[in-house]
C-alpha cells in the first residue's frame, strides 16, 4: 500500500507547496534582490567613492565570477553536509559580507565585499533550487527522480511548478531590489547593504525554523561532476547558450543606470517596471508558451525579442530607452524559467549537479557583461555596449540551431506536459 504523498497536494498547482519550499522561497526573493539591489545606487557610489563607471561595474563582475566559480563546489559541499546546512551557510556569509559592504571606505573594499557576498549567493542559490524542486516533486533536498512511490509524471510536473516558483521568486527579488535601493539609497547609499544583511537574516531564521534537516545523497558528488556534467551535449548547449544570452541580460541590469540620467528614485522604479515584467512572464507567459510552441523555441522567441529591445536601447532617445528597458524584462523572464528548466531536464545527471554546471558557465556572461559593457562606453561609444549584447543574443540564436539535436531530449519533455495537460476524451 503506498503513502500518501504529503509534499505537493494533488494537481501540482504552482500555490500548493510545503512550507519547507515557501521558506525557502523567501530567502531565494531576498537572495535574488542582492542582484539589482545596487543598481539605482551605482551613480551614488561612484560619486560618493570618487570611481569611474568601470570601476563601480566591478560590484557586478566580483559577485558574478565568484558566484560562478563557487558553484562548482556547491554540490560537492551539499552532499556532505546536507542541503540544509548548506543553505545557511550561505545565508550567514551572505548577512556578514552584505553588512560588511555597507562599512567600504573605497571601491576597492565593497568590490572585494562583494566577491564574499557571491560566495555566499552561490552556496544558496545552487542548493535552494534543488531543495526546491526536490520538496516540491515530492523528493527529499533535491532527489533527481522525485519521490520514490510517486509516479514520475507527478514528480516531474512537481518539479516544473517547482522551478516556476524559483523563477518567480528571481523575478520578485529582483524587481523588489532596485526598488529597495532607491528608497534606502536615498537616505544614505550604505542603508541598501544593511538592509539586505537584516533581510537575509530572516531569510536564515526562517530556514533554519521551517526546513528539516535534508537526507544526504546516497552517493557524495564529486569536485569534478559539474564539468564533467557538462560533457553533455544538451547540457553543455544550454549552458553557453545562456552565457551569450546572460551577457545581454547583464548589459541591461548593470550598464542602463548610467545611461538614464536619473535619481535613484527613478532607477528604482524603471528596474522596479523591469522586474515586474520578468516575474509575470517567468510565471505566466514562459509554461503556456513552452505548452504550445516547446521550450527551445521559447528560447528563439525571447533572444529575437532581447535583441530588438538590445537596438532599441542603443539608438532611441531617453523615452525609447526606458521602455525598452522595462519591456526588456518579458524575454528576460521567457528565457529564465526556459534556460532553468532545460538545464534540469536536458541531461541525465543528477539536478543538483546539473545545476552546478549549467550556472558555472552562465554566470560568467553576467561576470564579464558589466565591466566590458562600461569600458565600451567610456573607451568607444555609449551605444556599443547595446550592439555588443545584440551581437550575444545573435550567437545564442545560433549555438541553438547548430546545436538542435542535442536538445531533443526537451521536445520529449514537452510532448510529454501536453499530453498531461489535454483534457480527458468524453
């Protein structure tokens, strides 16, 4: 007689999850408004800190390239200590060197700061999707198959609400973010890091009240599983897809506060627009999308949209500029939840490790974009570092079509949520 499942009510729907996965999802919000949070400051920092736009784009390229590094060791650290342990260890490195940043003298400090706060980021960032995903198909801190009794096609569906809801959280996290910079920044540009350190406090306790400790894996992953998961055909044409696509997603986020010309109030609250517009289309737009036309062709809808809303940004006036950078975030968000969920689906190793992988190489898109993307302003023309992120998208599209029959594996997928969404026959 099998259990009954007591991890995700029956339906699957995106709302109905264990307390466990909501906690969890609160602290991947805040983890996720680190990311803009700096964004309507960066003017503020630079003046403050007598720093050119290169230099203050470092905060970007320091967070990111450790992030990036740091997830090759996520899963070999989880699957010793457990998901759990894991996820607060990151949360502490994370409220110590958040509150730290707010103390910096120089550029100099915040961006080594910051490199500390993205070794933090990585360790939860990683782990909090597979915890996700695994509580909520029904698994235990991140299991790749689901549940044990549980049908696979209820643990996969589990799993796809799962990463729905992660999305969500980037994309809510990530319009709350600027927005909380721009109201803290506008009392002091040192409140915004304070205030990200007493919110991932939260985010600790909360974790450390609400998740139960996470069974380690059978089997402790090894060092080299992330590059070696990378091996993978489909797996490997996700991940360097996303790195051209992350570089124009970073161009965007890291570079337009300079463009803009406005208070931090106003940064705010276009990044806010922005940020609102990723959630609703990582949510809403990106599974019916995916259910009608498949995921890979999300994928080319939202890179040829990225790149008219790329040009836009670099040949219309102040007006075109702030729509194209709120409208900007409906392919972001396309391309999230698609990107996230073909790097999970794609290859046969373990989600936990696939994800290590996958976010290796796309992080660096966002490590490079900011400091490329400020340089091209300063060293050639305002408008090139929007063609250079026009230009990425261009390559993405392309690594796609060279690449297709590696990503076979997805259209599978797709058939297979179809045919589970279509109507009974009378």
């Amino acid at each position: 007689m099998h259990a009954k499942p007591s991890a995700t009510p029956k339906g699957g729907g995106i709302l109905r999850q264990p307390t466990s996965v909501w906690a969890t999802a609160f602290a991947a919000v805040v983890a996720f408004m680190g990311i803009g949070l700096v964004d309507p400051i960066l003017p503020a920092i630079a003046a403050n800190l007598d720093a050119s736009p290169s230099q203050v784009s470092l905060l970007f390229t320091s967070y990111f390239l450790i992030t990036a590094v740091a997830m090759l060791v996520t899963g070999w650290v989880s699957s010793r200590i457990g998901g759990r342990r894991t996820l607060l260890i990151g949360l502490a490195i994370v409220v110590a060197f958040a509150a730290l940043a707010g103390t910096s003298g120089t550029v100099g400090q915040l961006v080594g700061f910051r490199a500390g706060w993205g070794l933090g980021n990585a360790l939860f960032v990683a782990t909090a999707l597979a915890v996700i995903v695994g509580a909520a198909s029904g698994g235990a801190g991140g299991d790749p198959e689901g549940a044990g009794d549980r049908p696979p096609s209820k643990g996969k569906r589990g799993a796809e609400s799962a990463i729905i809801l992660y999305e969500a959280a980037l994309g809510i996290g990530i319009s709350l973010g600027p927005l909380a910079g721009a109201l803290l920044g506008d009392m002091n540009w040192r409140f915004p890091f304070f205030g990200t350190a007493a919110l991932m406090a939260v985010g600790f306790l909360l974790i450390a009240t609400l998740l139960k400790p996470t069974p380690k894996p059978a089997e402790k992953t090894r060092l080299s599983a992330p590059i070696r998961a990378l091996a993978h055909g489909g797996l490997s044409t996700t991940a360097f897809t996303a790195l051209f696509y992350n570089y124009a997603f970073f161009t965007i986020l890291a570079f337009t506060p300079f463009v803009l010309g406005m208070s931090a109030h106003g940064i705010g609250l276009v990044f806010f627009g922005w940020g609102v517009m990723v959630a609703l289309a990582s949510v809403f737009g990106a599974p019916v999308l995916q259910r009608r036309i498949g995921t890979v062709r999300v994928m080319y809808l939202a890179l040829g949209l990225l790149i008219v809303f790329q040009l836009g940004l670099a040949f219309l006036g102040h007006g075109g500029i702030i729509a194209c950078t709120v409208l900007s975030g409906i392919p972001i968000g396309l391309n999230n939840t698609a990107f996230t969920e073909a790097a999970m689906e794609v290859s046969d190793s373990p989600r936990p490790v696939a994800s290590a992988g996958y976010n290796f190489v796309r992080w660096m898109g966002g490590a490079l974009a900011p400091y490329i993307a400020t340089r091209l302003a300063e060293e050639v023309d305002a408008n090139l570092p929007y063609v250079v992120g026009a230009a990425c998208c261009a390559v993405a599209i392309g690594i796609l079509a060279v690449r297709r029959r590696h990503l076979e594996p997805l259209e599978r997928v797709d058939i297979d949520h179809t045919f589970q969404d279509a109507p009974a026959a009378a």
